[in-house]
C-alpha cells in the first residue's frame, strides 16, 4: 500500500522538515506486521512529494495466532487483502514514521507546521465499504476535494464488475498535521476493520486524534463506530465525550439561552416577523427547495412545509437534541406521507464542506452567523457561498444598534448568551458586501421589525442574488 504527501509550498522541500524525513535519503524501519519506507520520489523548490510504502507480511500477521480454526479460517488468514490495501496498519506505520508530523511539531519550522499549506494525498488501493459515496461523505466536509478512480475486480473478466477499492487523492489547503489526524482516522473507517485488539485506548485515541474537527463532522456517529468495531459501548461512550465534555450540556444551555432570548424579543413578535419576512424573500424568489441551515427546532421549516409551493424542504442542525425536538415539532412520525416525503432533516456542521448541500435553489441562515466565532465565518462562506452555492440566501441577524431599545436587555451584553457577536447595520453591511464580491453574488438589506429614525430595525436581513 502507498501514501503519498505533495506539497506545493515554497520552497517545497521544507516539507522534509515537516515529516522529519530527508528528502535525500530513504528510510526503512521494521514492524511487527512487516516493513515501512519513506522515499521523495521528487524534491525540488516547486513541487515535493513524499511517499509512505509499507510492505505487510501476511505470514506474520498470522504467526501464532490462535482462534480461528477450520481449512476456510486458515486459507483465509493468508488469502486477503491486507498486503496490499489501505488500512488499519497504515496508521500504525503514520504513527511510527511520521508520529512529530502527526503531533503538529517541527523544531526547524515551527511557523510552517502552524500553517496550512497546499496539500495533495494519494493513498492506493483505499478499500472503501459502502463505496465512493461514503468516501465524500467523510472526506469533503472537512473541505477537501476528492478525486476516486474505482477499481475493477479482474481486468481480464471485466464481467466480474467493480471491486471495493479506489485510487483516492484528497487535495486541500491544511496544517499537515490535521490531515494526518483525518487520514489516520478514516481510512481504518473506510476499511470498515480494525486488525488488533480494540479496547479503551483507540477510544483515546480516536478522541486523541479527532480533536478539533471529529465532534461537529456529520458522520461522527458512523465514524466512532466503524472506527471502534462496532463495540456499542466504547462508541456511546466515545460520542457522550465528544458532545457532552467535562462542562454542561451545551445543548440544555442553549435552550436556556434560546428562551432568554425570546424573553426579550417577545414584546415585539421578531420570531414571527423574521419568519414572515424570510419565506416573502423566497416566495418572490421563485423557490421550489430551500435548506435551512441552523434550522434549531424546525420553526422556519414548519413554516416551509405547510406551503405546498415549497417542493424540497431540508434542515441541517449540529444539535442532536434540536434536531429530536425539530422531529417532535413537526411530528415527522404522524405526518402524511407525501408531506413528509418532501422534508429531510440532517445532522451537520456548517462550517465544513457537505455535498448535501448542493442543489438547492435558495439557503437559510436565520439568526444563526452571531452564533459563530469570528474566525469560523470564513469557513461557513465557503460552505454556503463557494460549496453549496444556492441562487438565494437569505441571512438574518441582530441590529446591535437597537438593542438599547429593549428595556431587560443591561447596556453591553448580547441579546443570547451564546452569541459572539452583534453587528451594527455598517458592520453587517460591510461583511456581506465583501462575501457577496468575493463569490459571485449581488445583496440587498431588509429591515425586520419597527424602524427606529436613528438606530434602525431590531434584525437586519441580507438577500445574496447569485450573478
């Protein structure tokens, strides 16, 4: 099996520095399941390109292994795949060749290990059980580009049809250590098996090495799964630690900070006029299918699927518990079933890639950006505006401006506790005028609610128009 890390930056054989490994030179180190290489079959200031080979030893895997008995048990310890395809054991061999490069630490270029650089990584033959559509599910939300040439099972007999196994190249912009992490992690998911002792510590290290990125991915139930070998209760446990951690439940504080929020709008009625002023926008826009990103609970969709002109209605939501009262609100259970059959509901991040997205004629973001670190707005306009890239999408979000209006609200603090930010009509305007440029799209402003002369509405909507 091959991996192969290509970089791009200058000068491009730093990436030497970066995994540790001269450029110059060739290492072997010796496994219990075989032996691990690591050439550069080019290095130059333009383009570097690194290669992980590892050679598995198929007498070895099986060398005192007891257990499996019967003539088919023993042919099948030594007629597989595990000499040749991607799994498991590579991971092992990541740790052991490129372990400094997988912690994020370089003592020469320690600027350059901080920073994301243009990657490129081939792994071949990838198994990939429950085929290309699996491999995009993990891979593209966490923003690569995946290319998959499938594999047939016997040239000669192409009657035989296709094999489970790709030649893949994922392609993004990265710390090399978070694509180490990612690939670490999934292609033993991939591979759908693990070939050692599962047990506490891959929980560790699963937590360990998804850190950052595992708990908002929108297959991380399926990820901690087929990554624990479906032990059900190293998997529970593991997602209880990704969602929950040593604080409160985020997803109780959050409907605190909901309520606490709609205290101080309700004098005014501002969920409902957001709500009205949302579906006019897409009503006028012509729009058979919409996905409400942040759909909370379901309000702007319950909404949604009343109107019988709204043909493809979706929710994406990172909150499980929003997402079984969204389930409840809208009682998906008792609902007929050519209304249900136009509504789906999906678990998911917006600040990563997801193809789910694609194909919609308008996108939803009611008061959902205020909700974001600023240094994660960025990530979000890619998956909207590049990725996703809907004719329409409608964004709301609080007038900081009017908020000396609301008599409960002391002066200085948010409207919701969990808010990052409340932008003045100048700042959201700014914003959305330089992502409406960046990707192909014109804006108009909306006020929502009672206009005040001086300090405008409570809530400011933008309307993006793709050119």
């Amino acid at each position: 099996m091959l991996l192969t890390i290509t970089t791009t930056t200058q000068p491009a054989t730093d990436l030497g520095f970066l995994l540790h490994k001269n450029p110059g030179a060739v290492r072997t180190v010796d496994l219990s399941i075989g032996k691990a290489h690591v050439f550069y079959p080019e290095a130059n200031d333009d383009r570097c390109t690194a290669a992980l080979m590892l050679e598995v030893d198929p007498v070895a895997l099986v060398r005192g292994r007891t257990g499996a008995s019967g003539e088919g048990a023993v042919v099948d310890q030594y007629v597989n795949d595990r000499p040749y395809a991607a799994s498991s054991f590579l991971s092992v061999a990541i740790v052991k060749l490129f372990g400094t490069a997988l912690a994020g630490r370089s003592n020469d270029r320690p600027e350059l290990a901080a920073s994301a650089i243009p990657l490129e990584v081939r792994i071949a033959p990838l198994p990939c059980r429950g085929g290309e559509t699996i491999l995009r599910r993990l891979f593209e939300p966490l923003g690569y580009e995946v290319a998959a040439e499938r594999h047939g099972l016997d040239a000669q007999f192409p009657e035989w049809g296709e094999s489970a196994y790709f030649t893949v190249t994922l392609t993004a912009t990265k710390r090399l250590a978070e694509m180490l992490n990612h690939v670490y992690v999934l292609v033993p998911v991939l591979d759908d098996e693990k070939h050692y002792w599962v047990g506490d510590d891959e929980l560790e290290k699963l937590l360990r090495h998804g850190e950052g990125w595992l708990a908002a991915h929108p297959e991380r139930d399926l990820i901690a799964r087929r990554y624990l070998k479906h032990q059900r209760g190293l998997a529970r446990e593991a997602l209880e630690r990704l969602t929950v951690g040593e604080g409160p439940d985020p997803d109780e504080a959050q409907e605190t900070n909901d309520a606490s929020e709609a205290a101080i709008e309700r004098r005014l009625s501002l969920n409902e006029q957001r709500l009205r002023a949302v579906i006019a926008v897409l009503r006028g826009a012509g729009t058979k299918s919409v996905v409400d990103l942040g759909c909370g609970e379901g309000k702007l969709l319950r909404e949604l699927i009343d109107d019988a002109s709204f043909e493809r209605v979706a929710g994406l939501e990172v909150s499980h518990r929003s997402l079984e009262r969204a389930r409840d609100r809208l009682m998906l259970d008792r609902m007929a079933p050519m209304k249900a059959a136009r509504l789906t509901l999906w678990h998911g991040s917006l600040t990563y890639r997801d193809a789910r997205l694609s194909g919609f004629d308008a996108a939803t973001l009611v008061e959902v950006i205020e909700h974001l670190d600023p240094d994660r707005l960025g990530a979000l306009e890619r998956t909207v505006f590049e990725f996703a890239r809907p004719g329409t999408v409608v964004v709301t979000t609080p007038n900081s401006e009017f908020n000396v209006r609301f008599e409960t609200l002391p002066a200085g603090r948010f409207r919701h506790s969990d808010h990052r930010f409340e932008w003045t009509r100048a700042e959201f305007r700014a914003w959305a005028e330089q992502v409406a440029r960046r990707f192909g799209y014109t804006v108009r402003f909306l006020p929502i609610g009672p206009e005040d002369a001086a300090l405008g509405a409570p809530t400011q909507m933008g309307v993006f128009v793709r050119g």
